[in-house]
C-alpha cells in the first residue's frame, strides 16, 4: 500500500482555464498555472525522490489553508482558527483540486482517472499553506 503526504507553504493557486493565442490559434496553459504546477511537484520529489507512481484505485485528501487577512478582529481571528468561519473566496474548490490532480500525473500516480475518492477542505491558518495525502486502498 503506497501512501505520499506533503506539503507547499506559500500563496495557494487554482487551476486557470487555458488560454487561446489569438495570433496563431492555438490554446496555452497560463504561466501562473503551469508555474503552481511545477511547484506542486518540486515538493512531491523533494520528500520522495524515490517515487514510484499508484497503478491502483487512488484517494487524495487535499486541504488548503487561507491566510487570515491583518486587519481581522482578535476575536474573528480565534473563530476563524477554531474552524468556526472558513474562506469563501477564491480559489474556488473544484479549481484547487484540479491543479493539484493534473501536477501529480505520472508522478504519485499514471492518471488522474484513478482517483476515485478525493476530499477538499478550505481553512484558515496562520500561514498559506496545502497539505495533499495521496493513496492507494
């Protein structure tokens, strides 16, 4: 049973619609994104140089935790660190897992195709951060 977890301190990214080059017709991958996508991974082999991608029926548990903004009350602050209020802002969900699924093609496993469980949580913390959990069951 092969079992990754790690995690990316910083600013978190959702995945961008891809883009379309108006001078030669072609569609293109934004830069932030596929930059956050690299990131992604550099963090992946850093922990696992040694990787070996999942071949089985994969779940992933990615949680990702928001700054709290400077200018927030002491007692908003404690709520939002209880779990009491969570971000809704962007990124949305459904972009965060998508950058994260697509970065980690052929690396914890061959496809995303594979995940057949996949749960997302947005937070507050004290710093940005997404702890990603990938394994086989």
């Amino acid at each position: 049973m092969i079992k990754y977890e790690f995690e990316m301190i910083g600013e978190i990214v959702g995945k961008a619609r891809p883009r379309m080059n108006t001078k030669y017709g072609r569609a293109y991958t934004p830069t932030k994104t596929k930059n956050y996508e690299y990131l992604v991974r550099f963090y992946f082999i850093e922990k696992y140089p040694t990787f070996k991608p999942i071949e089985g029926r994969v779940k992933v548990e990615i949680v990702a935790y928001f700054e709290i903004i400077k200018s927030t009350s002491k007692k908003r602050e404690a709520e939002m660190l209880a779990g009491n209020i969570s971000p809704t802002k962007k990124p949305d969900i459904d972009n965060i897992t998508k950058i994260i699924l697509d970065a980690m093609n052929k690396f914890a496993y061959l496809d995303d195709t594979q995940v057949t469980h996949c749960t997302v949580i947005k937070k507050y913390a004290a710093t940005p951060k997404v702890v990603v959990k990938i394994e086989e069951y």
